[in-house]
C-alpha cells in the first residue's frame, strides 16, 4: 500500500533531521548507497529542509526510488535506537509488498485506478498505444480524438495511473473557446516552474511584452519543461473547443516543434505533449513532427465492454465467501451479470445523454466495485 501524504511528510522529517543534517549532503548521500547519477541531479544546499524536500519529491517519482530511501532511512544508527523506527520499517515492508505488487502487475491493464477506486472502461486500443508511446522515444507527441462524451478527456486519468509506473507526471491545460497562447502559457508556466523557485515568470524574453512571439514562448516552456528534475506531459485537454482562428493552434504547433528540438539534444528528458480532442480534420502539426505522432480513437463503451471490465475487476479480488473453484467462478459470473444489469440501468442503456455518457458509466460502474469489495 503507497504512502500517504501525511506519512511522507515524517519520511521528509526524518531525512532532514538524521540523513541530511550535515554540511556535505552529497557524500552524506554516497555513502548510504544512493547512486552518483541520482545523488549528482538534486539540487542541494546548506539547508537540511531544503535539502530533505528535495530528495523526497525526486524519491517519489518512481517505486525503486522510494524504496531505496526508506531502506537508507532505517539504516541510520540515531533513527534505529528511537520509537520510529518501528514506523519506518512498517513503511519499509509496505513499499517493498507495493514494489511486488508493481513488478507483477501489467499497469497498462490496469481496470480500477487509484487504490481500486476509480473506473477505467475499456480503451483497449489505448493502453496498447500507451504501451509503445511510453517505449518509442522517438513518439512524443500523442493525440486522442472520439466523439465528444467517449472519454477523451479521461484519458488525463490513465496517463496519471501509468505516470507513477513509468515515471513521468502528466501535467494538463483545458482549453476553451476562449483561450488564447497567451493564457495556455501562463498555465503552463505554474507547472514548468522550479519547485524551489515559484512560479515562473510570465514573461521569458524579459521584454515588456508577455508574449512577443508565439515561437519564443514554445521555446520557453519547452526549455523549462525539459529542465525541471521531473519529466513531465504536457496535456491539452479539449482542442475540439478552440475557435478556429485562435493563435492556440500556432502554439500547438510550435510548442511541438520546440519539443522535437529539444528531444534531439536531451533525449527522453525533454516532455512530451498529448493533444486530447485532436480530431484528424483539425489543423494539422508540422510536416517534421510526422513520424513523431501516435494516435488513439476513443469510443463509448458498450455491454461487452462494460461486462469485460466487471470479469477484470472482480476475478483480481475475489472475497473469501465465494469460494473456490468452479463455485467462485459461477458466483463471479452471476455479480458480473447483475453489475452490467444494474450499471446500464443506471446510466440509461441507449446513452441518450452523450455528453456525459462515459461519466455516468464510470461513476455507475464504481458504485458496483465498492459493493463488490464490501462482501
């Protein structure tokens, strides 16, 4: 089971009082086994809370990573003599049963997200997509396109789950009628800032315009989003809403090129851009980014799908009181049957509502996993 918030708030508090409280964190750091690379990409200063926020936040971007700091973290002799350390080892075996969970499991698989509480229908095409997008460096800019209420916009919720697997964190701006590449960059100046620094500052060429071209403020966010520690995603949710005219679309395309640029020089650590509602009639990228593009059609769920998600969902946590054997797969089928039945009777089997259609679905389909886990 991960770590809460308010429990990697003590791992913070012990790492600043009994690993970094030192004026050489870096070989403190070496010599309680943390790799030169990992060690040689924090930005470290002379104080020890600084310092201890620092290396938790890059720990928490991958599994292997948090478990190679708690695992330092019980080895420290000043923690080990006191009542926490009873704390951090139970933290310890957790990650680690977490860490097996996490080899064993394929994520792009993955039916209920977020600790079995989140549906995620179908979107088979997808996570095989996901699958070789996350794998091809030479693919970095992705675009979902459907029919509006087929769940392009949820896509952010997988890309979320798959993120704290293959460590990257997706970051996401909706755009709307209204937006402009002003506003875009504005939002995505709040995420490509330096955690230590705040926010970014809105005007990058540090001349009186705040956007004197939409080329140089591409170049920027890609630059910033290609620096921070972190890799990130940089998602545009709901394209279909710009207005045709809008200089978002110039932004669009300059923002990919100044990530393939940047992607020549830094490799995977440059970001990656998924375009959500990006039907293939829209304006089209640049001829350059051509071999660089994964699709995906979203579509609205159907029966079939709705009963593969239940088969999924409930053959991975089957309670005791089913049984084994040919019993429990007789009793898996019948909940299977009455969680379709009553989904669809909820949300309204013809999905007249298309607009919120999958959204009810997956809401629906949540309500029945709970009632599942409760037997």
């Amino acid at each position: 089971m991960p770590l809460t918030e308010t429990e990697w708030d003590l791992v913070t508090t012990w790492a600043r009082n009994y690993l970094l409280d030192t004026t050489d964190p870096h070989t403190q750091l070496a010599q309680y086994g943390f790799p030169p690379e990992f060690i040689g990409g924090l930005r470290l200063t002379q104080i020890s809370s600084d310092n201890a926020r620092t290396l938790v936040h890059q720990s928490r971007t991958d599994i292997q990573r948090q478990l190679r700091l708690v695992e330092a973290l019980t080895t420290i002799d000043r923690l080990a003599v006191l009542p926490d350390i009873v704390k951090a080892q139970e933290f310890l075996g957790r990650l680690r049963e977490d860490f097996r969970a996490h080899a064993a499991r394929d994520n792009f698989r993955t039916c209920v997200l977020k600790n079995g509480a989140e549906a995620f229908i179908d979107r088979q095409d997808l996570r095989e997509t996901l699958r070789r997008f996350v794998a091809d460096p030479h693919k970095f800019i992705l675009l979902v396109d459907g029919e509006p209420g087929s769940g392009r916009s949820y896509t952010y919720n997988f890309l979320r789950h798959i993120g704290q697997h293959a460590g990257f964190r997706p970051v996401r701006v909706t755009l709307s009628h209204t937006a402009t590449a002003a506003k875009v960059v504005r939002r995505l100046a709040d995420f490509v800032a330096d955690p230590q620094e705040g926010a970014a500052p809105l005007n990058p060429t540090e001349l009186n315009d705040p956007l004197p071209s939409v080329d140089e403020a591409a170049h920027w966010v890609a630059g910033r989003a290609t620096a921070v520690e972190e890799r990130l995603w940089l998602v545009l949710d709901e394209c279909d809403k710009l207005d045709p005219s809008s200089d978002v679309w110039d932004f669009i395309g300059q923002l990919g090129m100044a990530i393939y640029e940047h992607a020549a020089v830094r490799g995977d650590q440059a970001p990656r851009l998924v375009l959500l509602g990006y039907g293939r009639s829209m304006r089209q990228l640049p001829y350059d980014l051509r071999g660089n593009l994964a699709w995906d059609t979203a579509r609205i769920a159907e029966p079939d799908d709705l009963r593969t998600f239940f088969d999924q969902a409930f053959h991975e946590s089957p309670p005791e009181l089913l049984g084994t054997g040919q019993l429990r797969e007789s009793a898996i089928a019948t909940l299977v049957d009455a969680a379709v039945h009553e989904v669809l009777q909820a949300t309204g089997a013809n999905g007249a509502d298309r607009e919120s259609y999958m959204r009810k679905l997956c809401t629906a389909a949540e309500g029945a996993i709970r009632v599942y886990q409760s037997l």
